[in-house]
C-alpha cells in the first residue's frame, strides 16, 4: 500500500485505481459483512478445538482443509447474493494457489527434497533452533 503511494508521487502517476488504494471502503451489505465474520471467528475456534482434541488424543478431523470448507459451504446459503459471492471470487489466483499446494505437495511426498534435506540436518537429534543454524551456514 505504501508502495502504491511512493510510485504516485515520485512518478506522477494519476491511476485511479492506485488513488483508490488508500480510500476507505464502506460495508454495502452488514448482514453478509456479519455471515462472514462470524464465520471467520467460527472457522478459527473450529480449527483450535480441533488440534486441542489431536493434542489431546480425542477423535478429530484428520484433514484440517474440510473444516473451513464446510463453514465456506455453509456461509454460501447464508449470504444474501450467493452468484454475487460467486462472480465476485477471482477464481484464477484460487486456481493458482490450489495447483501451487498439489504440486508442493507432491513433491515432498515423492522424496526428492528428503537427500538435500538430511544434508542439511545431518544430526536426527538437534533442537529445531540448531537447524535452524544449519540450514544459515549451509546458505552462507
């Protein structure tokens, strides 16, 4: 955002859309400004009872990606304008980010990182902060 501001005045740039980075927005729709956050709060507390209950060895929800979308599912038939919601998410960085996750994914499961990794970490019983260390000098 100060960015956007720095390039405006250094470069006299009169982009609307750069000027409006710094204009406050108004919520046009408080009924579905409240779904949202009370499904942002619910979202969090679920996903905070859920490791408390792994911790704790009491049944949970193994992969920790339904919980929010079941309250996304669920927040889609509370909101007033579902297509409105729906024409309105930039599905190309969704798209993006979902193929970005599958693919790292992919590669730590196939074991191709594990050989540069255990260079790395070369002692099974250090502290985290020691890798830490290991994984600096290794870079410097």
């Amino acid at each position: 955002m100060v960015t956007a501001f720095i390039v405006m005045e250094l470069y006299s740039v009169k982009n609307e859309a750069l000027q409006q980075v710094g204009e406050k927005k108004h919520v046009d729709n408080t009924r579905d400004a409240a779904v949202a956050s009370a499904l942002l709060i619910a979202v969090v507390a679920s996903l905070v009872v859920n490791d408390l209950m792994a911790l704790s060895g009491l049944p949970h929800v193994e992969h920790r990606g339904f919980i929010p979308f079941i309250m996304a599912a669920g927040g889609y038939f509370l909101v007033s304008n579902p297509r409105d919601v729906l024409r309105r998410v930039d599905w190309g960085t969704t798209v993006f980010f979902m193929a970005m996750f599958i693919t790292i994914s992919e590669v730590w499961r196939s074991g191709v990182l594990s050989p540069l990794l255990s260079s790395l970490m070369p002692h099974k019983n250090a502290w985290p902060l020691d890798y830490l260390g290991m994984v600096l000098c290794s870079l410097s």
